[in-house]
C-alpha cells in the first residue's frame, strides 16, 4: 500500500470518527446549518478522494449520503430521525470499506445496494418537516471542560406515554428536536504544531525508555556499594534526565478519555430507539488523560456497562411517570485523577439493583446458601452480578440479559490492576466505579522480601507499612482461629505473603510482624512480609504462559540488580483471603472486636529525636508520613530556604530548632510530612501529585507509647510544652509552626500539632492538656 493510500484512509478514519457525534448533534438542532456544512464538507471530500484512487465503491456510497446531505443544505428536506439513521448507515458503511482496504487492499465484497436505495428514495422524496411536540433530549454531548457542568444537547426517541418497554425492541419512533445545542467542538491544532507519528515508533521509544529505566536502576545500586565515588554526580544527573525522558515519553502515549467517548452518544441514541426509552447521557471530564493502551482496554468494559445500565437500569418513559421521576432517564459518565488513579463513574437514576432478587438468584445458582446470604450486607450481595453468568433479567433482549458480560467487564479491569466497585440505591439508581492505573508501563513499587525472594508491590495499592506489636495501634489478634489485624480500633483481614505462595506451611503467630496494608477496590487488608527494602521504579513485563493460571502475580520485573523479580497482584491475593475476610465482616457488622478496648487509653505513639542543644524532643508519630536520610552534600538553598531533591520531586527543609547545626558530610536525618495535594501547573496540565516537607533533625532516638500531659506551656509557637515521657522531661514540638512557615500556601495548621493538642490546653488552663491519639494514618 502506497504512502498516498495510507494517508487517505488515516484521514478518512479521523474525520469519519466525529461524524456520529456530529450526527446525533443535527438530529436535535435539524436547522444548524453550520453542522450541516461540515457533514457535507466531510463526505464531498471522501467521494473526490476516493475517486482519484481508483475506489469506485466507496465513491458510489459517499456520494449517496452527499446527495442527501445537499439536500438537506438547500433547505428542501428536513432533518427527521430517519433522515439522520439513513446517513450513519451511511457513515457505517464507508467506515467498513475504510476497514477493508486497510486490512486486505480491497473494499470488500459487499454492493451496500439496500442503503444505496434508501439514500436515492430520500434524495428524489424529500421528507416534509415532522409536525411534532419538541421532544426531551435523548444524548448530551462530551462537556470538553472537566470543571464545569456537562450541558444537554441532542437527540430523543420518544415513544407513547402509555407504551411500557418490552423484552423486545419496539418499532422505530419519530424523534423530535429538543432545543439550541449549545455545541462545543475541539479546534483543531495549528499544522506547525503538531506531526503524526505512528504507533509503532512510539511503541519502540517506550521500549528504549524502559531498557533505559532498568540500566539506571542497575547503576545507582552499584552507586549504593560505594561510599564516595568520582561517579556519584553524573550519575545522579543521569537519573534525573533518564526520569525526564521517561515522563515525555509517557506523555506521548497519553490520551483524553473523551476519545473512547466520542462513540458513546451514537450508541445511546440507538439504544433509546431499539428500547423505545428517552435516555440524557451527560459526560464530564473529557479530557482527563491515561495510557493508549489503558484506554483501548476500558473501551468495551465501558460499553458493556452502558448498554446494561440503558437496558436493566432505566425504566420505561410510562413507568418513570408513575413513580413520580421525568420520563426522560440520564446516565452519567464522570472521570477523574485520584491519588495516581483514573476513576471512572458510570451512574444511572434508573430503578436501582433490586438485593432480593439477587439474593433469590445466588441461592439459586447454588452461589451460597440462604445462612451466607443473610449475613451478607447489601455491598456483598450485589457483587454476586460480576460472576459469571449471572442474571437477573426476566428476558434475553438483542441488548443484554444473558449473563455473559459483567465477569467479563471484572475481569477485564483486574487485568489491567484496576478494580470495579458498584452502588445502588432503590429507586435512585445504580453507579460503578472503575479504578485504574495511569499507565502499564512504567510504575513505581515497593520491593518486599518472603521465603527469600524479593516481590514487588505496586505502591498505587500500598496505603501504609506498619510493625504489629502486642501493645500498641497495630496489633495481630484471632477470631476464633483466623488471624485479623487490629489497626487503630479496625479490624483487617490478614493474610501472610510467605503462607500464600506456599513457602511455608506453617502459620508464624508471632505478635512483631511486618505488615503491609494494601486497598484492592473497596476491600483493605494486611499482607504480612518477611522484609521491606525499598521502593523503585520497575518496567512491567507480562506473566509468561505459564504462570498466568497463578492469579497473586500481574506481571514481572528486573530489579536494579539484575535479579528477576515478580508484581504481586493485589486484586489476587484478595481472592485469598476467603475466611479472614468473612470473620472480620461478621465482626464489624456485629459490632464484637476481640481484646480490643473500646474507651480510649490516651495512649500516644511519639517519635523521640534530638534536635540542637536542651532536652530531647518529641512528635506524634501519626503525623509523619516516613523516616528518611539526606546527604548533606546534596542539600541547596534556593530563594532563602533549603531544598533536595526526593523521589524525582524537590522538597523543602525546615530545621527542628533554631539551633540545630547541619552536619557537615554524610546522612542527616529529616522527618517527611505529606503536604496537601495542590492544583498546580505543569505545563499545560493540572499537577495533582502531593508534595513533601522535611523537617531536619540531629538523631532519631526511639519511639515509643505514652499517655503524655503537659506539665509546662513555655508560650512558644514552636513547642507545645514539656512532658514527663518515660520518666524524663521532654518538648513536643509543635509540628504545624514549623510547616506554616514554608511558603507553599497549601498547609493547614490545623491538621498538625497545634490544634490537635494546644485547644485540649486552652480548655484545662490549670491542670495540664492530656495527648489524644490522631487518626490518620502513615502513608
């Protein structure tokens, strides 16, 4: 295939893929003869094209639909809906030549000769206009600004107000314009600022990016082995600019969600003509971007859950009257960045999942039995829907009801380490949630040890690290004989790494463990781990055959040293918690908490430093999201404050007391605290990432639990007071003065010291302030 037919059919497929938009855009507004125009432009250049490459075929069809379309120009014919059905049919039908030529050279073997009737009956009886009620518009179009509210614009189908909906789909009904669309399209970008660039090179330079990931890791670990080293500096520039690429080139392969979108109101308008129903679909958040290869993976997951919402949520325009609800129902698609997820909302306000009939449908199927079922709560049971097979529809309809498609939606979506929750309200509606990743390709992760080996977790799903003792917030507890983890007054299913993968047959009850407490969709639990070492930035490759049958893996990766290393999939190791999960449910939902105290102990886990000359020091340990150490020698001052470089992110330094002296060479010890999220600039797109604030220290002494009280109030903004802790006198530091110095703008005081302990002192003056245990949680 010549360079000139390659460019014809990448051109044809771009301009074909807003024609339905446009399409369903006309059906609502049939007098916008600026939509007009733009159609006929776009099927009068096809035809010419076509033409001059010989495509006799396509050329035949084009000039059909064209014909119509100068019609509908001249102002002699009208935009009815089955004027505009007539032309998608057309647009489908050059859309599967395009296909064809691209996959064998040939337009196929098809004549179209039915739809080339139909186009010359319309072009030679022009339709008269329909003296129709204005209708309900059927389908709002993509809102391209993610922070305003989607508009309604578009089609409708409606249909008599006495007619329910069938299982089967209805004969077609008039469609009636609604209103003014307020129409928004994307300007297309300047011809000098842009290139095409195919896929495939893109694909090689993420390839070479990724190789080029793992030979820096290999060499800031040999970095690691060497105290001082005439290689320390260019390597470290090395990994900076090897991060830049990274992030550019990741960049390419990014892609507004709006692009899979832009298919959607064609499909919702046909769907509301088959099922003879008014159906608002509202689209927020377009342009919120994520992985090529991410997004083509959602692309059916996202269909499928449409057509069900169109077909089992939303009831028929005569019933929707009867409940008191317009008889227009919507469905909305919401996305959005979320802690380095992409969430995806698909909401209805249709009847909402009926739990009964679920409940009756999992006996049935022999899912569980009528004991399990009663003590599941309502989150439980409707995620008896994503097995497979399961239905609840009265009917098999051309549209869904055979219960092949939500296990496949699940899986689908567990596949890419994304997870799939659902809601439901009765009478209100229903709404699933997709969680994703950003990307595949590139990720960062926690490289944990067990039974020897080394595996790598996906930070995205690591919500904290802690150290289960017994005494204390985290602690390993039974009920009855399942291990559960207590954490901060919650129990958590618990589950051990190196007992999972079968290192071990025997189960470690020892009460020091370490533990790492992962979110997998709506679910958190424990995995206990041998060793934690670090995190890095791993490049995913994908299970060999195989071990694709062993679901707690996702994937593999070379670590810095050059070892194989397996992704723990957290979505998996989920699927094995089985009794753990269970026992905890049974005892949070009865409201029994073994050996767990209700009352409060005033117990508080505080973090003993030193930091410049007096007594020494203490923090509320909640309050610190790690403990690291900086080398002195990489520390800079920029506009009056220190900063370092940390985790590809500069952070400010704030020194613990006024009096501390940097050392002079070697590590420093520096408490990290996560700074609130920011919508800051990076370009031409939103940052949402958090930044980090360290606060330097001299030594990191222990830490420990004490019902502290302050003794003494010095009246000093940057310590709360002194305190007998451990039987020795100690100074609380007074974490949010120190933070609210840094001017980032985005700190609250609140959330630290200040206002956690100083109001408990304003209010008992005289005979001390006693410390009350924070709630969040160390990241």
């Amino acid at each position: 295939m010549d360079e000139l037919m390659k460019d014809f059919l990448v051109e044809t497929a771009e301009a074909l893929a807003a024609l339905d938009n446009d399409l369903v855009l006309l059906e609502a507004a049939p007098g916008d003869k600026g939509l007009i125009s733009g159609i006929f432009r776009t099927l009068h250049t096809v035809k010419g094209t076509s033409g001059f490459l010989g495509l006799a075929k396509l050329g035949r069809v084009a000039h059909a639909g064209e014909n119509v379309l100068g019609r509908l120009r001249d102002g002699t014919m009208t935009a009815t809906p089955d004027v505009i059905s007539a032309i998608l049919h057309c647009v489908d039908a050059i859309k599967s030549i395009v296909t064809s030529i691209e996959a064998s050279g040939g337009e196929g073997q098809q004549e179209y000769l039915a739809l080339l009737q139909e186009l010359d009956t319309l072009y030679e009886t022009p339709a008269k206009a329909p003296n129709a009620e204005p209708m309900t518009p059927a389908v709002v179009p993509v809102s391209q600004n993610p922070e305003t509210e989607a508009k309604p614009v578009a089609v409708t189908a409606p249909v008599a107000a006495e007619a329910p909906a069938k299982a089967e789909a209805p004969a077609r009904a008039d469609v009636a314009s609604a209103a003014e669309p307020p129409r928004q399209r994307i300007e297309p970008a300047a011809a000098g600022q842009t290139i095409r660039v195919g896929i495939d090179l893109l694909e090689t330079l993420m390839t070479s990016v990724s190789e080029l990931v793992l030979t820096r890791n290999q060499l800031l670990q040999v970095l690691r082995g060497e105290k001082e080293s005439a290689f320390a500096a260019p390597l470290q520039h090395l990994s900076l600019i090897t991060s830049e690429l990274q992030e550019s080139v990741m960049k390419t392969r990014m892609q507004p969600i709006g692009n899979i979108w832009s298919t959607l109101p064609r499909l919702i308008r046909d769907l509301a003509r088959d099922l003879g129903k008014k159906i608002n679909l509202e689209m927020d958040g377009a342009d919120t971007e994520l992985d090529r290869q991410v997004l083509e993976l959602i692309k059916d997951p996202l269909t499928h859950i449409i057509r069900n919402a169109a077909d089992h949520g939303l009831e028929a325009p005569a019933d929707r009257l009867a409940t008191g609800k317009d008889e227009t129902g919507r469905i909305r698609l919401n996305a959005f960045h979320e802690g380095g997820h992409i969430i995806v909302q698909i909401s209805d306000d249709g009847r909402g999942l009926d739990v009964d009939r679920i409940r009756r449908k999992a006996i049935q199927n022999g899912l569980a039995s009528e004991a399990e079922v009663a003590t599941m709560s309502d989150a439980q049971v409707f995620r008896f829907i994503l097995r497979p097979g399961f239905s609840t529809a009265a009917a098999v309809t051309a549209v869904s009801g055979r219960g092949v498609g939500m296990d496949v939606v699940r899986v689908n979506v567990e596949k890419i380490g994304g997870t799939l929750d659902l809601s439901s309200t009765p009478g209100r509606g229903a709404c699933f949630t997709m969680k994703i990743p950003l990307t595949l390709a590139i990720v960062s992760a926690l490289i944990v040890g067990s039974g020897g080996s080394r595996f790598a977790i996906p930070q995205i799903s690591v919500v904290e690290l802690v150290q289960s003792s017994n005494s204390g917030e985290s602690r390993i507890q039974r009920i009855g004989d399942t291990a559960v983890l207590r954490l901060r007054e919650r129990l958590l299913p618990l589950i051990s790494l190196r007992h999972l993968l079968r290192f071990d047959s025997t189960t470690d009850a020892r009460p020091d463990q370490v533990v790492i407490v992962i979110q997998a969709g709506a679910l958190r639990f424990g995995l206990i781990v041998d060793q934690v070492y670090d995190t890095e930035e791993i490049v995913v490759k994908p299970v060999a055959p195989v071990l694709k049958g062993i679901n707690v893996y996702s994937g593999n990766t070379i670590l810095g040293d050059g070892s194989v290393c397996m992704i723990i999939d957290p979505n998996g190791v989920a699927q094995h918690l089985g009794q753990a999960a269970l026992a905890v449910d049974e005892a949070n939902a009865a409201g029994r908490i073994d050996d767990v105290q209700k009352s409060a102990t005033g117990l508080q886990q505080l973090l003993l430093v030193r930091a410049g000359p007096g007594i020494r020091k203490a923090i509320p340990l909640d309050e610190i999201a790690r403990l690291e150490e900086v080398d002195v020698g990489q520390i800079c001052h920029s506009g009056g404050q220190m900063i370092v470089q940390y985790r590809d992110r500069l952070m400010s330094l704030v020194l613990a007391s006024p009096d501390l002296l940097l050392r002079n060479t070697g590590p420093q010890p520096v408490l990290v605290f996560n700074e609130q999220p920011a919508d800051t600039r990076n370009g031409s797109h939103l940052d949402r990432r958090p930044r980090h604030i360290g606060l330097v220290v001299d030594q990191i002494l222990d830490i420990t639990e004490s019902k502290a009280t302050i003794e003494i109030d010095y009246g000093r903004p940057d310590i709360l007071g002194s305190a007998i802790v451990n039987g020795e006198a100690t100074d609380i530091i007074n974490v949010g003065y120190y933070l609210s110095r840094q001017e980032t703008g985005t700190f609250d005081q609140g959330m630290y010291g200040s206002n956690l302990f100083a109001k408990t002192a304003e209010n008992l003056p005289s005979s001390g302030a006693e410390f009350h245990n924070s709630e969040s949680a160390i990241p």
